[in-house]
C-alpha cells in the first residue's frame, strides 16, 4: 500500500491553526453581512473542504454555489488557460457574492473566474481565500482577505492536490519528491 505522506517535506499548517483563522473569518463575514442576502461560491475541486468550514462557521443565514474553473497544469506548473467548466444558477443581482477560493498563485484563475461573475452585477463581490502566493502573481490581483500567505511553496492537503491525490490529507503540508 501506498503510504499517503511520504511525499509530505513538513506540515505547514496544522488542523487547530486552520480551524482557528477559519473561525475568525466566519464571525467576521458573518457581521459584515448580517440581514443581507449571502451567496458563497466556491471554486471547485480545491476549494471544497475549505467551504465546508468556512460555511459552517457563518452563523447567518446564506446561500452556496460551486463552479469549476479549470487552470491547465504540466506537473506543478501552471500554463495559463483558464476554463469555466461548471456554472452556479443562482441570479447574482439578488446576492452579496464571496468568492470562496482554496489558493491564489499565478492570480490567472481568479481574474479570469471575478470578471465573469462581474458582469452578472451583484450586489457586492469579494474573495476570502485559504492561502496566498503572492511572489507568484502574474496578473495584478488582490484577495480581499486571505487566511494565510505563503511563500512559493507547492502545498497539498486539505482539498489541494498534486496529480488529483492528498486532498484528503487534514492539514496544509509541503510536497516534496
Ligand atoms: P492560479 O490561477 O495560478 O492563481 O492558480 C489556480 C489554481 O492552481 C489553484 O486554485 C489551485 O487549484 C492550483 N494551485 C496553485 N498553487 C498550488 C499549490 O501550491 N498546491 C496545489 N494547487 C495549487
Ligand atoms: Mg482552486
């Protein structure tokens, strides 16, 4: 049997440290907007387990939505096509929209996924995301929160993968051969 850490360098975040920045953000959402109408989207496939808790720590009544957004991947670098492969069916001009993604990199993703959702008018857009690479931009895009920065580190675990595999690993580690 495959050993599922033996490509794991050393675990960056641990389950607590996640769980309590996760739940900083959920009360901090959920004043933000209380009595408004919430729409959570999330970009699957990486950014499912982290929409499952970050949801679950919104303490105000709200709305979830999943797209894909496919970024083109030659091992663990990104060549910059971007597709929208799944759609949410929610109107957006009935929402507060937050773009709930698992990790900015190159930033091609993200611009490409907000540009879209823009032109469909909601009522406010912004994007919580779980980490950030921000020595990786290639194109200008900022989060407007994001969990943790990172340095330019290829990380697997909770919902990230390499090659489809370690999504399920509980905690955020570095990948190393
Ligand atoms: P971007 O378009 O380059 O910003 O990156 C988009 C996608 O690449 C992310 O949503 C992830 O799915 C994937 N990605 C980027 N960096 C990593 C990483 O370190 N580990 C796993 N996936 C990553
Ligand atoms: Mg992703």
């Amino acid at each position: 049997m495959e050993d599922l850490t033996k490509n794991i360098k050393r675990v960056i975040f641990t389950e607590e440290e996640i769980k309590a920045r996760i739940a900083e953000a959920g009360r901090e959402i959920s004043e933000k907007y209380a009595g408004k109408p919430l729409l959570l989207i999330s970009i699957l496939n990486g950014a499912f387990v982290f929409m499952a808790d970050l949801c679950r720590a919104v303490t105000i009544p709200c709305e979830i939505g999943f797209m894909c957004a496919k970024s083109y991947y030659n091992g663990t670098v990104s060549s910059g096509e971007v597709t929208i492969t799944k759609d949410i069916t929610q109107d957006l001009r009935d929402y507060h929209v937050i773009i709930v993604e698992d990790i900015i990199d190159t930033g091609r993703t993200l611009a490409a996924v907000v540009d879209k959702l823009k032109q469909r008018d909601p009522l406010s857009l912004e994007v919580v995301t779980l980490l950030d690479k921000p020595s990786r931009r290639v194109v200008d895009f900022k989060a407007d929160k994001s969990l943790f920065t990172i340095p330019d580190y290829f990380v697997i675990g909770y919902g990230l993968d390499c090659g489809e595999k370690y999504r399920n690993l509980p905690y955020i580690a570095e990948y190393g051969e």
